[in-house]
C-alpha cells in the first residue's frame, strides 16, 4: 500500500515540529514529505509533492489557511484539507456544520488518531464540496449551509431550508421548505450538537428540533402545541417550556 503524502502548513515551527513527530507514528500509513511556514510556501509544496492530505493551520501571518484553501479550490487541486487552530467557537461552528475535519490545538493524540482513520478512507473521494461548504460557513456571519451525512457521501442543504428534524430511532428524518425529506442513519443528538450555536434551532420534544423561523403558531391550550409552516403539529416537552420561550424571545430580536 502507498503511503498518504502530507504536507504541514504553520508559520510557528514548534507546532510543525510537534506535528510531526505525532505523524511518526502513522509512518506506515502516512509520510509527511514537506513542511512550510505560509500559504506560498505550502502552495508550492502541495502542487510539487502532489500532496494527498495537507494539515493546515488557519491564522497565519500574510495569506490566511482560509484563503489558501479558496486557492486549492480555485485551482481544482484535489487534496483533503485538515484545519488545525486554536480555540474559536465561530470556527468550531463551520467545522460542525460543513463536515470538515479539524484539529483543536494543543492537538490531542486520540483526535489525530480519529482523522488519521478518516483520511485512510476518503483519499479516494474529492473533498472539495465539503471544502467550499465550510468557507462558506466560515466567512458568513450566520452560517448558510448545513452538511448532511448520508449513506453515498454528504447532501448538502441551505440552514434556512431546514423547517425540523424528527428521530425515528436510528433514524432521522430532515422536512424541508422544498417538501423534501431526507431521512439518515443518525440520531438527532447528533444534529442538535451539530446545530448547536445556530440560535434558530431549539429541541422541543424529545423526538423533534425545530427551526424557530419556520414556526406559524403556538397553541397554549394543555401542554402547548406548536404549529409549523407546513402545518406540522408537534407538541412542547413540558420540560423544555421555559427554554422554548427563551430562545423564541432571542430569535425574533
């Protein structure tokens, strides 16, 4: 088996240095045959070592991680992109939404091991559109795209389109404003925490997260019912009451 070529993008040579040393150990998998301190130099790197996987950090001085990687996309450069940054919770945001692999800096062994693991299998695939998803993301104040993991790859759907997600055991159904459903083999602990910062969407039931933007009524009467768009009526968790108010209270400002 050929080992995965990769390339590090930091300007701060201990996180190279430690980096590295930590991709020692996947020697037999992976062989980092370059290092570079910016974005030009990493360029350079990529295209002359026709790189597989570039870990890239993204606040680097002159031309952002960011920027370079809108470059490998404006230049259909095939290669899987690993963000490493420090801690920001915007970021942290995109990364969730658009299904970009990233590494919190100071970089955890286990957090490699599960990219590593990762990388292994989506070599073969192109990434780009899950690239130019999280740019997107990232750049816009309020994220507008939501990666959806599905058995074949990724459906990629706009935030605003998503009226609410309903769990069917294993299942999860996703109704949109299209009247589209997309139904997937994860739970809708996984979505809440992937939606989790987008100030729109709240866990009303236990079985439903609802877009607050997409709701036509609420009904008082017993334990409370709320009324969407598509005329959809799910009822309010009496537990989740109080937080429903408060985060419609902060949608409508």
């Amino acid at each position: 088996m050929n080992k995965i070529k990769a390339v590090i993008i930091d300007d701060s040579p201990q996180a190279r240095k430690l980096l590295s040393l930590m991709l020692a150990d996947y020697r037999n998998d992976i062989e980092v045959v370059a290092e570079a301190e910016n974005a030009i130099q990493g360029l350079e790197c990529i295209k002359k070592e026709k790189a597989q996987i570039v870990f890239l950090d993204i606040e680097m001085p002159g031309k952002s991680g960011i920027q370079l990687a809108e470059q490998l996309l404006s230049e259909k450069i095939n290669v899987v992109v690993i963000f490493t940054t420090a801690y920001n919770e915007y970021a942290l945001k995109a990364f969730r939404l658009s299904a970009i692999d990233y590494l919190l800096k100071p970089i955890n062994e286990n957090h490699l091991e599960e990219a590593i693991q990762k990388v292994k299998q989506i070599i073969p695939q192109k990434e780009e559109q899950k690239l130019a998803t999280f740019i997107s993301n990232y750049e816009n104040v309020s994220p507008k795209i939501l990666s959806i993991p599905s058995i074949n790859g990724y459906i990629f759907t706009k935030i605003d389109d998503v009226l609410y997600i309903k769990a069917d055991g294993s299942y999860t159904h996703i109704f949109t404003s299209n009247e589209k459903t997309i139904t997937v083999s994860k739970n809708l602990k996984y979505f809440e925490s992937t939606l989790e910062g987008c100030q729109q969407f709240i866990r009303v039931h236990r079985s439903y997260l609802i877009n607050l933007q997409k709701v036509k009524k609420f009904d008082k009467q017993n334990r409370g019912t709320i009324v969407m768009i598509d005329d959809n009526v799910i009822n309010l968790a009496r537990d989740r009451r109080e937080a429903f108010f408060e985060a419609l209270d902060r949608c409508m400002i």
